[in-house]
C-alpha cells in the first residue's frame, strides 16, 4: 500500500493538501464534532451537490468511488479541501474500516493528503 507509517488506505488524490480530523460518516455524526469543537473528515461512499452542507464543514473529503472529476472532487477544489476519491477505505454496515477490514475507532484521527491519496492515523 505504502511505505507510510501509519497508512491505512490509499486512494486517488483529488484535491491536494493535508488535513487532520475524526471522521463522520454522516451529518448527526458532523453534527456532534461540530458541537464539540473537534474538526472531522467526511467519508462516504460518494457525494452528490446536495451534500455541500455536509462538506463545507469538513477539514476533508474522502469518497469510496468516484473520480477526479465526480462531485466530491469538484466541491472539494472549490471548496478548498483535500480530497480522495477510490480510497480502499470501506464503510461496513454503518463502520469505518481499513483497507485490511480493521474497524476504525470512532475516537481515532485521520490524517488526509490530498496529494499524494494517503489516508494515514494519528
């Protein structure tokens, strides 16, 4: 996958630049980071444009699908966030997962390069 320490998942670096949060699968869950201060990282299988809510909020954005030019790559350049699309990252029955199945904390952080497709924990 890569020779990062702490890399859990890769996928196609669609808008560049790093950024760290928790992640929120969907927006109650955006809703209780955003409450609390804590800065989140939205992960979904894909976004359509009525999602920008959700995304403008984010430090990042990560999508299962998609592509460079699918609807969560182009909010996030626009928006100005790091984006990933195709990551190996897997939401299982409402979870997190990795690239290997592992189940992802819900307290864990991640960290996003844009650039380079890596999806890292801290």
């Amino acid at each position: 996958m890569s020779d990062s320490p702490n890399c859990i998942a890769k996928g196609i670096g669609a808008s560049p630049g790093t950024a760290r949060g928790k992640f929120a699968l969907d927006a109650k869950r955006a809703a209780v980071l955003v409450a609390n201060k804590e800065a989140y990282v939205l992960v979904a299988h894909e976004l359509a444009r009525e999602d920008a809510d959700f995304a403008m909020g984010a430090v990042a954005i990560v999508t299962t699908t998609g592509g460079i030019t699918a609807d969560a790559a182009v909010m996030a350049r626009a928006l100005g966030k790091p984006c990933i699309v195709s990551s190996t990252l897997r939401i299982i029955e409402g979870r997190l997962c990795d690239a290997k199945d592992a189940l992802i904390s819900e307290d864990g952080v991640l960290e996003i390069d844009g650039l380079s497709g890596e999806i890292r924990t801290i």
